[in-house]
C-alpha cells in the first residue's frame, strides 16, 4: 500500500495532492525550491492529525517537512521528491489569554499580526514583530526563532515563549516548558525547540509570554546621512549613549533607492542612507529628544514626529524593503549579526565585498541588535557562483567580527555549508547527535540545517 494511500486511509480529504499545492509546497519566499514534487501536502487542522501523519511517516520510513505560510528565507520548509508536507496553517485556534498570568495559549497556524489584533482588547500582545508579521504564523516565528523590528527593546521569540506543545516523529505528544513566570526543572527543551527549524518535532500549541499594552506616547525619527557608514557610527552611538529605542532601523543608499522607486517616492539623494527610530512609552518624547541630539552630531539630517500615523508610514518605507528587493529580480535575502559596536565594520566589509565582485548588494539592518540584511540581486531561479563567492566572504566577515551566520531568518538549506564552520567540529557533532535522540529514523526535515551528507 502507497504513502499516500495510508494516509487518505487515516486523514481523509485532507491529503492533498493537486499539483498546483504540491509546486507551491517546493518553494519559500528565499528563491530556493526544492527539486522534485512531495508527495501529498497533509492539511493538519488538529493535533490527532499531526499524530496520524507522523505515525504513518515512521511506520513507513517516509520523510516530513512541517510548513506553515511559506515566508521563511533559509528554504527550510521546502519539500522535495518522496517528502510528506505537513502543514500547520489550518491551526489557528486561541485556546486562551490571560491578561491576569500575561500569557496565550495558541495553535501554530495562526498569523503573527492577527494575534495581536486578538489580544489588543485584553490590553496585551505578542512582542516578537518580524517585518512578515502580516503574512508569517506564529509556528514559523517559532521554528525559526525569529526577531524583527522591535528586538532591541523587546527581545526575540525565545524571550517570548513559556511552553510548546510537540509532537515526536514517532507521533507522541510532549507538553515542554511551564505556565509559571519562572520554571528550571529539568533541561530547558523549550529553547532548544525554538528555532530548530522542523527538525526536533512539529509544534502543534504555544504558551506565549505577553505583555501589557505600552502605555504613553511613540516618537518616530527619520534621519538621513551622507553614507551608510556614517549611519552605522550614529546607531552605534546611541546604543552606546544608553538610550533604548523600541526600533531602530537602518537603510544604506541601494535599498533605499529601491523602496522610493516602489511606492513612489521622490528619489533620495545619491548615496543617502537612512536611519528610522522609534521610541515609546512614558519617556518617549524625552528619548527621541536624546537620540535627535545624537544623530544630529553625527551628521544626520533628522526630523521628529510625534503623530503616530505618521511614524507608521515612516516605518511602511522599511517594512516595503522586500517587494523591492523582488522587483528587481531574484533575491538571495542574506541574514547575519555582529556585535552592535561592529556594524560600521561590517559595513566596510559589505562595501569591500561588492568593490570585489563587481555586485551592489543593497543592505537594510535592526541596527537597535545588530542583524544585518544584505541582498543579492540576480537573474534566474539559481543564485550563480559569484553570488555564492561573495556570499561565502560576507559569512566569514561577520563570524570574524564576533558574529553569527543568522540572526533569524535560520540556517534551512541556504547555510548549512557554513554551519560547521561557526559551531566548529565538536559542537556541530553534538548538535547532530541531539537532533538523532527526537528524531532516531532521520525523517523530520532531512537536508536541512545538517547538509545530508555529513
């Protein structure tokens, strides 16, 4: 009996094997797909059916790739020939809020923005704030271990989660984590989850940590400068300063063009980058008052609002920094951190890079932690070689800086040549070992994070 028979004896109607489902299956939003077509996209919308696809995976030796909305850009969820889809974006349930405790209990599938337009009555919600909120579920943030815009202030999704509910490849049911505000019994298999990319288990319930709406007002700084270096200096000058605004987001001069050329912009100045800032709370307007006095020191040319509409359509601007980058071609959206007081050094590398392989690589950043976005643009599905090249120089800049391969977008398929190379030899093995203990027969999301033939 077929795969794909035993699960239609088990799951019914919500095996799906159209061919348009099973070509969307193959690809995210990196430009990366999948050679070949999965085998069935199973349309989960309970735990019992991510138990049965997950029995049915073992008793068969078949692999799975857990997939959500398919905006990752490591190439993590996609699936490829005689791989089970096990998709989780059907499960959108609240199954509680309590403002009282500040925390939710949710399903995977739902949408991070949509959660939040649910807790806002309760007068909480959800710090993690990818610029995919709109379109990226909770159970992706979580498998990822995403970050965003507002990291810098109110931490990433491991700061943001009490417990998960997971189920094993084997399909039994884990509670992992507590309710509880403090809870250290055992090993903290809560954070190993987070940001394993599909390869411990599938996530089926969240217990997330909330908090209470922020009160007071938000201030909204726009401020330009001559280079993106000079906007580097300044962000790093007010990290240093003390000051913690909630974003803090810088444009060099290519991604910024893009951006103005989408939404219609008047065209920026040659050269000019461009830092948008945010504070909130009771001390916002205090704040913005500081890091204007600071920008201005460092040359930038900055204004103030205190509208909140209007700081909304300021942050739109870096919010629209992918379709931009899609409108230009192909895009290979590159993920590093460093050390905050690097990131002008890390600019230079980027500068260096592009001077080297002849590329313009436009480069937005969360200059509040240090996370840099620099994009490849090119022609076609495949990245060519020296995309790779100049990509294989950045990886190693920023680890040489004090820096990680990925900040949050994770490794998927895209980098996993280089994971051994930050972990180094003995801490990749051990990773590795790990993931074998939840997942003995190797089926979930093989190929991914770990290269296959290592």
């Amino acid at each position: 009996m077929s795969v794909v028979h035993q699960l239609r004896e088990a799951l019914g109607s919500i095996v799906d094997v159209s061919a348009a489902v099973l070509d969307e299956a193959r690809a995210d939003r990196s430009g990366h797909a999948a050679a070949g077509r999965p085998l069935a996209v199973v349309h989960a919308s309970t735990v019992e059916h991510v138990q049965q696809t997950m029995r049915v995976a073992t008793a068969t030796r078949t692999p799975v790739v857990i997939r959500g909305a398919g905006t990752g850009l490591a190439g993590a969820a996609n699936a490829g020939e005689g791989e089970i889809v096990l998709s989780t974006r059907r499960m959108t349930a609240i199954h509680e809020v309590r403002p009282d405790d500040l925390l939710a209990v949710v399903e995977p599938g739902i949408l991070n923005a949509d959660l939040n337009a649910r807790l806002a009555p309760h007068g909480v919600w959800w710090a993690p704030d990818p610029a995919s909120r709109d379109i990226s579920t909770v159970g992706g943030n979580i498998a990822t271990g995403a970050g965003g815009l507002l990291c810098a202030k109110y931490g990433v999704v491991r700061d943001a989660v009490l417990g998960l509910d997971l189920v094993l490849a084997d399909g039994r049911l884990l509670h992992l984590g507590h309710r509880s505000v403090k809870g250290v019994t055992g090993l903290d298999l809560t954070s190993l989850v987070i940001g394993s990319e599909g390869t411990l288990g599938v996530v089926v319930g969240a217990t997330l940590k909330l908090r209470r709406l922020v009160p007071g007002d938000v201030c909204t700084l726009a401020a330009t400068f001559s280079g993106v270096r000079a906007a580097a200096a300044a962000s790093a000058a007010v990290t240093a300063a003390g000051v913690q605004p909630a974003i803090m987001e810088l444009m060099d001069a290519a991604s910024l063009a893009a951006v103005h050329r989408l939404l219609g912009l008047p065209a920026p100045t040659a050269g000019t980058a461009q830092l948008t800032i945010q504070t909130d709370g009771p001390a916002a307007a205090t704040e913005a008052d500081v890091i204007a006095a600071i920008l201005r020191e460092h040359g930038g040319v900055t204004a103030v609002s205190h509208d909140r509409e209007e700081g909304e359509r300021l942050l739109a601007i870096r919010r629209s920094m992918h379709p931009a980058m899609a409108a230009l071609g192909t895009t290979l959206i590159e993920d590093v951190s460093v050390p905050r007081s690097a990131m002008p050094a890390m600019f230079d590398e980027i500068a260096r890079i592009e001077r080297a392989f002849g590329l313009t690589i436009p480069t937005v950043a969360h200059a509040g932690d240090g996370n840099l976005h620099p994009n490849f643009i090119f022609e076609g599905e495949e990245a060519p070689a020296q995309v790779w090249a100049a990509a294989d120089e950045l990886f190693r800049a920023a680890i040489a800086l004090g820096g990680t391969l990925t900040g949050e977008h994770g490794i998927g398929v895209l980098k996993r040549r280089w994971l051994a190379d930050e972990l180094g030899d003995d801490q990749w093995q051990l990773q590795r070992q790990i993931a074998a203990v939840f997942d003995p027969l190797g089926i979930l999301n093989p190929g991914k994070v770990f290269a296959p033939d290592a």
